[in-house]
C-alpha cells in the first residue's frame, strides 16, 4: 500500500539513480489498542535521571526561557550505545524491542542511537540468513520500524540483512533512519572470514556496492557504503556508519570518512567474546577517537546470540577524541544503554586546530572523493533535508517551504544536566590513580627543566651557578624551593648551593615568615632574611608617596613597590652570588595577570611554575608529601603551607581584620582555572564557559572531588557568581597580555596548555575584549 507520490528525498548523484521509496504503513504494538501510550521504562539504562519529554509544554517552556536548559543550544548531541536482548530469527519480536527501547531513549533527548550488528535478525544465525522467510521477515521487520520513527527524536542505526534487487547476494546492512524515512543503508565493507568467523559464506562485501540497489518490501533503496549523513540543526553533527570488522583493518573506513568530515562514528558489533577482546575494542575505538578528532559510539550484540560455539557480552561505550564518556555493564540481562553527551564543539575546534588533520584530508583527496553528504535531517523538524553537492535543500517540493521553520528557529527541547564526565577541575583529574600519574609527571617535568637550564649555564657541578628565589611560605615559592631540592638532587650537588631568601614587608606574617624559614632549612637550603621595608619606604618617600610619610594610603603603587623590590634585590644578589633568579609565579597567576611587571614577580632568569595552574600546585605538593619525597619534618612543614589560606600579604591589617586575600581581590581559583583550560585548550567562547562551569560547580554535592580535596574547602557557585568572575578573567586575560609577551622561559607542563608567546598562546597586547564581554552580558543568564 503506497503512502502517497513518490518523494525527491533519494540521494542523486550524476550517474546514480535510483526510483522513489516505498512507504510502509505501520503502528507499533505499543500504540494498537493503547491510546498512543509509551511503554513501560526500558531496564537496565545506564542514565543520570529521568528526562522530560520533548513534547512537554513545561520542557518546551523551560527550554525557551533558560538558557542553560538544553544541551543542544551548547554544541552537544546526545549519543546512546545500545544492546538489547536478541530473538534469533525473529525480527518482529526484535522490532518492538527497538521500539520499546526506542521510547525511553526518544523521553531522553537522545539525538543518534546505535544498536548492534544485524540486529533486527541476530547475528549468529548462521545459514538461517539465507534464508528466503527470514530474510522477508528481516525486510517488514525494518519497514516497520522506519514507519514507526516518525514520532520519534533519534537517529536510529539498526543492523539488518539485506538482499539486493537482483537476489544474487546478500548484504550485512547498518540502516539509518529517521523520521519515518531511511537516510542510508550501509553494508560492512570488510566480511571476516578468518578463525571463528565465515561471513563471506552468506554475505557480499559492501566496499563496492556503493549505488547498489536493496529491497525494502517492493521498495527499491541504494546502498550507500561511503555516505556521510548530516544534522543541519545540530552543528557540527555529521555521521558515519561502519560495522564491526570495518574498525579492525588498517585503514578503516571511518578514518576516510572522518577526513571527509564525519565528527561522529557510529560502529554496529556482533563481536563475540573471548577473553581479552573487551579491551582490545575499547583500544580500537579509543585510538580511532584520538586520531580522527571524533566521537566513536560502539554497541555490541549480547544476550539471545547462540552460545552454541560463541558468547556475546553486550558491550557499549563511547569515545570522545580519546576520552572514554561512558560505558555499560558487559554479559547484561536485558537492554542496556550507554548514554553520553558528545561535544561536537570540541571536535571541530580540535581539527581547526590540528592542522595536520587537514592536510592528511588533502593527502587523501582523490580516495575521498566518494564520500558524500548523501543525506540531511533535522533533529528537531519532521522533514528530512537532503545535501546535493554539500549543499542543504529542501526534501520535498509539495512542502511549504515558507511554513517550515528554518534549522535555527527549531525549538530545543529540555534535557536536564549533562550526561559526561566533567570535572570542576580541568587540570586536575578525579582519579586519584591518574591524579598521582599527572603529578608525577608535572614535577618531573618541572626538574628537568630546571636541571637543563643550570646545567647549561655551569650549573652542573659544585659550586656552579645556583638557583636563587625568594620564599614567603607560600603555595608557589614553596613548590618552587621543592623543584629546585630535586634539581640540585640530580645534578649531584649539596641543596645548601640553593640561595633562598625572605623578604617581609609591610603585611608579612610571623606565621608565613616562619615557614618560610623552616621550610627552607628542613630542605637543606642556606636562608637569609633581607627586610625590605626600610628601602621600600624610602622609594616611597622619594616618590612623594603619602605611604612613604606613613600615611595608610594602601594602593597598587604601594604594592606594587614591596613585590618590585624583593624582585630587585633577588636579581642583584643573583649578580652578586653568582646564580639564576628560579621564577615561581604560577600559569593562573599570568592568565590573570597578577604579578608585577618589569622587575617583579613577572620576571625571572627561568621559572618553574609557569606551566602549571593554582589548583593543580595544591596537589602537586600533597603528592610530594604522599610520595615521602621529604623527610616528615618537611612534610608537616608543607601541610601547614597548604593549610593557609592564599595571600600576597601587602597591605598591613590591623587587629580583628581579615587579612589580605588574593581570591578575595580577584577571584576563586577554581572557577578562573576552569575558565582557562576552556579558553586556551578547548577555545570556547564565554557562554559555553559559563554552561560548562554552572554544570560543574552548581551543585556541590554532585560529581567527584579530587583525591585529598578538604571538605571545608568544597562548595557550589550560583550563576551570578559564574557570570561574575567569568566577566573579571575576561577583563584581565585581555589588559594582561603585555606581562605575558614578554614572560621569560618556562617548560610547558600540561597538555591544557601554556601561555608562553613561543608555544600555545600569541595575541597581540592591544587587543579589545569587547566581543567577548557583549557575549557574556548577551548569552549568559545571572541568575
């Protein structure tokens, strides 16, 4: 029964043809004599909460007056793995299980769902696949479905066999569909024939098939082995098909494809299981992830394959450039989804900026030139859209193209939190297994910067050039003075050859002038004191300061004369005792521009902490503690570092005031040190910024704090606090960069990122932050 003239939504390219599609009028068991009615949650779903439906008026509301409530106005898409229990041979009973499982996912916002490898039908049938009423059944099976998925959100990609129009052979088909129309059929283009797999014996490869013509019930598809299928209401949104055996050969498939632009692989798995494989897909699609810059979704048949020579285990996860985004239990009873956020603006900033990646692209260019936009939906919109050319046009001419909205104006729909990992603190990982590793790393590389630098100078030998710095008993100076105790460990010299120095001004503490001192003579360093306020008020008075006449007039010249000043004096002395100055200002210090320029903290011979961010010092120095790198007298003298709070200690208190607070003045380190990462490593905008970071921080009670994190120090910060610092690093990042133009050598540490103009970051000085503040006054909510 025919649905209607046929329709201008087939592929067309010169050359290959193909006649309309056949509609197949279907309702799904779940809708006949139940008043439309949803089933029944499916089990076993791997989400964080119950989503509301696109089609609630409340969601729909939510999603048009706030705009941090849809995940889609933010460059996500949400992706689900899915494996479900299989009926070998049965394709009707695996139809409604789609679509049982289907619901949920649609009530979730999901945007693309992968089920496994032939999975209307099973995969281990065997000879039963050639088999004529399976292969019928396989066929209303499938036309069901699409007919099915008109009132349905996601990108369904479901496995099938299918014949072509001539009979002759058999493909193993990865069928995309959406809204009541198949998008592409794309047959596994490597058979395994090899050990325990035969599917050569009842399957034809599908590498050169492209245009080959398939039976849906009469209706006549083309296969389409290299189509690329695109979202234009979703940015970024480009997917590629493969099948199992695909992403194990040397050159798979969707390494070309993801050259030809796809951002999201989606890979159908039969896959049986043996003892090692689990992880050796999961090391498959990571790597696949990695190099190409994209998201892979991997979904494995599982329960309901024929255990007689096999098991099947059901595995699903997700791949983000590298990164694992989630994963479902293996050898599950019943269905099982793995469902994560995929963010497309990462992907497409991490190719803009990987410029390799386009230049393989065009290394490539004649292989890729079969890959194409076959096909284009909008996620949001009922009409599909077709891309002839890589242009968008419209699918159908009878539709009123002035009564449709355009991809822009599509209403997002309310999808509740995101669904990845996403730490409050980007430099510092969760796990306390890969937050040692990092830091173990970061302070190797730290020491061996330092050691290269002195041994390059005459440093490597006793009584060569030392390093010279001052202490304050602070965070940064202290991890500083640790660098260099190992340095001097590793060149084999005495850390009594370490000149360290504290200088206290104005505001100078007993409490941090005394761990300055015992700190510095538990390393085993030679400590002085050099009291900077007699010559700091004589600047004073001879610049007719009031604070030189001993007025409590407490400015930033003020200040900024005692930090100049002990940098004058460190300098100096390097002169005179014959060392470097060991710089230790810190990577959130020069984002934020706090530090003084010229002859100040801004300046050294070589700085050791450049490349690392605030939050991340903490931990670096409770790994040295937890490593026992020191002796216990120094490990108690460190902790106590720890345990005081941030201060540059410039202006003088008097008794029952707080004292001088650096995050008071500018800022919490944590929402800053979000908001870099971000900025340098990711280039997002500020808007995205502030979506990340109110997801992060808005509940302190949701996610992971990093190992050894005190629980004092845990809190949440309201959207207003969010878009207010957001604002204040704007305002400094921008008026700063003079300071980091002309910052001195430092290692790069973190693959977050340096802001050294001879690595990651160069922006002219003079750079207007206009466009990025009309944005945060534009598009990020205050409350």
């Amino acid at each position: 029964m025919c649905c209607g003239p046929p329709r201008t939504r087939i592929p067309f390219r010169p050359g290959r043809a193909g006649p309309p599609r056949t509609r197949i009028p279907f309702r799904p068991a779940w809708t006949r004599g139940r008043s439309g009615r949803r089933p029944p949650r499916g089990r076993g779903l791997d989400y964080a909460r119950p989503m509301s439906s696109a089609t609630d008026p409340a969601a729909r509301g939510a999603a048009a007056t706030d705009p941090h409530a849809s995940i889609y106005d933010h460059g996500f898409v949400r992706v689900a793995a899915v494996t479900l229990p299989v009926a070998l041979a049965d394709p009707a009973t695996n139809a409604e299980r789609h679509l049982d499982m289907l619901a949920e996912l649609d009530e979730q916002q999901v945007g693309v769902a992968v089920f496994p490898e032939l999975s209307l039908t099973g995969y281990s049938l065997e000879d039963l696949v050639m088999q004529e009423p399976l292969l019928d059944a396989a066929e209303r099976a499938l036309a069901g479905l699409v007919e099915a998925s008109r009132e349905l959100m996601p990108l369904i990609v479901v496995g099938a066999p299918l014949r072509a129009t001539d009979r002759s052979r058999v493909f193993n088909c990865a069928v995309t569909i959406h809204r009541g129309e198949i998008l592409g059929i794309h047959p596994k283009q490597n058979l395994a024939t090899y050990r325990e797999f035969y599917e050569r014996r009842w399957y034809a490869p599908g590498d050169d098939a492209d245009g080959v013509g398939v039976s849906v019930l009469g209706g006549e598809h083309v296969l389409t082995p290299h189509s690329l299928i695109t979202v234009p209401d979703v940015p970024g949104l480009k997917v590629f098909v493969e099948i199992c055996e695909d992403m194990w050969v040397p050159i798979p498939p969707s390494a070309e494809a993801a050259l030809a632009g796809a951002t999201v692989i989606a890979n159908l798995s039969g896959s049986p299981i043996t003892v090692g494989r689990a992880e050796d897909r999961k090391l498959m699609a990571r790597s696949a992830s990695a190099r190409c810059q994209a998201a892979y979704v991997y979904a494995a048949a599982g329960e309901g394959e024929s255990t007689t020579d096999l098991a099947w285990d059901g595995q699903t996860f997700v791949y983000e450039c590298g990164d694992l985004l989630g994963e479902s239990e293996r050898f599950p009873q019943g269905p099982r989804a793995t469902i994560v956020d995929v963010d497309l603006d990462r992907i497409v900033a991490e190719r803009r900026r990987q410029n390799t990646v386009d230049d393989n692209r065009r290394t490539h260019a004649a292989s890729l030139e079969k890959y194409s936009s076959w096909a284009a939906t909008n996620l949001f919109e009922p009409e599909p859209y077709l891309v002839f050319d890589d242009e968008v046009v419209e699918a159908s001419p009878e539709d009123d193209a002035e009564e449709m909205p355009s991809a822009s104006e599509a209403r997002r729909p309310a999808t509740g939190p995101l669904r990845r990992p996403l730490h409050r603190f980007p430099f510092v990982p969760d796990d306390p297994t890969r937050l040692a590793q990092d830091s173990y790393e970061a302070f190797s590389i730290q020491v061996a910067g330092l050691v290269r630098r002195l041994s390059a100078i005459g440093g490597d030998r006793p009584g060569g050039t030392r390093p010279v710095l001052g202490v304050s008993g602070g965070l940064d100076s202290t991890h500083a003075l640790l660098v260099c105790a190992r340095a001097m460990d590793q060149l084999g010299r005495d850390r009594s050859e370490i000149l360290a120095f504290t200088m206290p001004g104005f505001a100078t503490t007993e409490h941090t002038r005394s761990n300055a001192e015992l700190l510095s003579r538990a390393i085993g360093a030679s400590f002085e004191t050099i009291d900077i306020r007699p010559a700091s008020t004589q600047m004073l008075k001879d610049m007719g300061h009031p604070a030189g006449s001993g007025e409590e007039v407490y400015d930033v010249t003020f200040e900024n004369v005692q930090a100049g000043m002990r940098y004058d004096y460190l300098f100096r002395l390097a002169n005179h005792r014959g060392g470097i100055v060991v710089g230790t200002g810190d990577l959130s210090e020069l984002a934020l521009g706090w530090c003084t320029y010229g002859v100040g903290d801004q300046m050294a011979h070589y700085g050791v902490n450049a490349g690392v961010p605030k939050t991340l010092i903490q931990h670096l120095i409770r790994w040295v503690i937890a490593e026992q790198l020191f002796d216990q007298e120094t490990a108690d003298l460190l902790q106590a570092v720890l345990d005081t709070e941030i201060s540059p200690e410039l202006i003088p208190t008097k008794t029952g005031e707080k004292a001088q607070s650096t995050e008071d003045s500018i800022g919490p380190y944590a929402l800053h040190d979000f908001t870099l990462y971000h900025q340098l490593r990711r280039g997002y905008g500020p808007a995205k910024i502030a979506f990340l970071a109110h997801q992060a921080w808005g509940d302190e009670s949701a996610g992971q704090w990093p190992a050894g994190y005190a629980d004092d120090d845990k809190r949440a910060y309201s959207r207003a606090e969010i878009k207010h610092w957001l604002t204040v690093f704007t305002r400094r990042f921008f008026s700063s960069q003079f300071k980091r133009s002309a910052m001195p050598n430092a290692p790069k540490v973190l693959a977050g990122g340096s802001l050294s103009p001879r690595g990651d970051w160069r922006m002219p000085s003079d750079a207007t932050s206009r466009a990025w503040l009309a944005e945060i006054e534009r598009e990020v909510p205050g409350e």
